[in-house]
C-alpha cells in the first residue's frame, strides 16, 4: 500500500472506535470507544445495557424527557425539550469498567462522540491524558472542553475525519 494512502493513527483507532460502536443496540445512537496507549489498543467499548438484562432492541429505549435553555432562535426565551434513552451504559463508562487504572495511566481515549459531562467527569479522574473524538456534542462542548483544560488532558476533535461506510447511525436526537 503506498504510504499516501496508509491510515494515520488517528483514523486507525478512530475507525476501531466506530467498527466497536456498530456492536451498539441502541437505535438512536451507537456511540464506540477505544482506549489507547502508545500505539497499543488496550481496550474496547461501546454504549449498551447491562449484561444479562434486556436491551433496547428488545424492550425498547427507556425515554426520559430533559428540558434545556433554548440555543439560538428556535424558541426565544424557552425551553427546549429533549428526548434521551438511559437504558445504555455510556461507551466511555464501560471503557472505564473494562479497562484497569493502571492501564489508563497516560492512555488516550478514542470515541465517535464528545464524551457528555458525566463522561468526562468520569474520564478526567480516570488516568488518561487526552480525549480524541469525531461527532460533537454541543450541549456540553463548553464545560467538557473548560474542565478538560482545567486538568491539563487533551481534548480534541480529528480534523477532516469521514468514518467507514456503513458504521454511522443516524440518530432521532
Ligand atoms: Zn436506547
Ligand atoms: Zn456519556
């Protein structure tokens, strides 16, 4: 393969990151993780139930209503109401539970998705020193970048990314 077209490490473990998220069964949004050190993937996640109980291809997501200050003009002054399925344990949180500290220590994360604020709280107290992703999260961009920058780990998104084919879901969120 000429080294033009050989993939960078980044869309490697990015790409990994997405083939693990297609494991997902959760329609409305297949979100993977990988952790990495070095060049050595030493863990893979992606957002799910809990092992052994129902999934939401089974019994459905499990829908809670979140009410958020509306950005930009879709409803001056108000309230927007969003729609979100906690059935799933979040990719990066069963990266965190299938991965050791130690391993962690000085690791990056891989993940399709900016990682929400439970996430990235979770992650900046587990060891790793950056966190790479593609889809941005724009309800929590700010806080997740300001606490990332805060505790010195690195918070970015892959430039000019295009994941594999068949491997993006298109959400209803
Ligand atoms: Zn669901
Ligand atoms: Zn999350």
């Amino acid at each position: 393969m000429p080294a033009s077209v050989r993939k960078d490490w980044d869309t490697y473990f990015m790409d990994i990151a997405f083939m693990a998220s297609t494991r997902s069964r959760c329609p409305r949004r297949h979100v993977g993780s990988v952790l990495v050190q070095g060049k050595k993937l030493l863990g893979t996640a992606y957002n799910g139930a809990p092992m052994g109980v129902p999934d939401c291809s089974e019994d459905g997501c499990m829908i809670v209503e979140e009410f958020e200050p509306a950005a930009g003009t879709e409803s001056p002054g108000g309230i927007k109401v969003k729609q979100r399925c906690i059935r799933t344990i979040h990719a990066e949180q069963n990266l965190l539970l299938f991965t050791d500290r130690i391993d962690r220590e000085g690791s990056v994360v891989y993940v399709t998705d900016q990682p929400c604020w439970t996430c990235a709280n979770m992650l900046a107290n587990s060891g790793i020193v950056e966190i790479v992703f593609h889809r941005v999260y724009p309800k929590d961009y700010d806080k997740v970048a300001a606490l990332m920058k805060q505790r010195g780990i690195g918070f970015r998104q892959i430039d000019g990314y295009v994941p594999p084919p068949d491997t993006e879901v298109q959400d209803a969120i």
